[in-house]
C-alpha cells in the first residue's frame, strides 16, 4: 500500500505539486515526487536531479526500474494515491496569499 505522507502544492507550469509516500509494507519513504498535468494528462515523475550540460538543464533519473511494466503500476498506484488525496482535501492547487475580491490589509 503507498499513502501519500505530504503534499507540497507548486501550479507552476506543468508542475502540480511535490509529494512524498511510504510504501508501507517495504518500511520505505519516497519524498520530492512531482505531480505533473498537461491538458487532460497527469502524471508522476519520480526524484530527478537536475544538472546543467552545454548550457542546457537536463535531468538524471535517482530512482530506476528495470522492468517499464514494474514502473507503470508503480507510477499508476502513487497516482491513485494523489487521486484519493483530492478526493478528501480538494485540488492541488496553491492557496493564493492575496485574494482578489479582499482588501489590502495595509
């Protein structure tokens, strides 16, 4: 069973939010997973490490299956996760510091 442990909501770009699980039966904690959605699409990116090569950023993969059919279901079930998660607490998205409709406090 994998249980979202923290949410870090981000909304900037493609990028939904940051997230962290425990896979339970493994005792094992997964942190800095992102949330991504493009249109319709959503999905999940696990741990990257971004570094600069001939001026442009790329990024390394820091956690690597060997079998892609391993990965889906793995990638399938922290989205359902994620899935359940809003569910219960509302969409992924930031809460702005300023709302628009209440005046400025100063």
């Amino acid at each position: 069973m994998i249980e979202l442990i923290s949410v870090n909501p981000i909304n900037k770009g493609d990028m939904l939010a940051s997230v962290s699980v425990h896979i339970k039966p493994w005792k094992l904690k997964i942190h800095e997973i992102t949330v991504m959605q493009k249109g319709v699409n959503r999905w999940v990116n696990l741990p990257q490490r971004k570094y600069e090569a001939n001026g442009e950023t790329k990024y390394i993969k820091q956690l690597e299956f060997d079998d892609t059919g391993t990965e889906k279901r793995f990638r399938d079930q922290i989205m359902a996760a994620v899935d359940e998660y809003i569910m219960r607490n509302g969409d992924l998205v930031p809460e702005d510091v300023v709302k628009a409709d209440e005046p400025f406090p100063f």
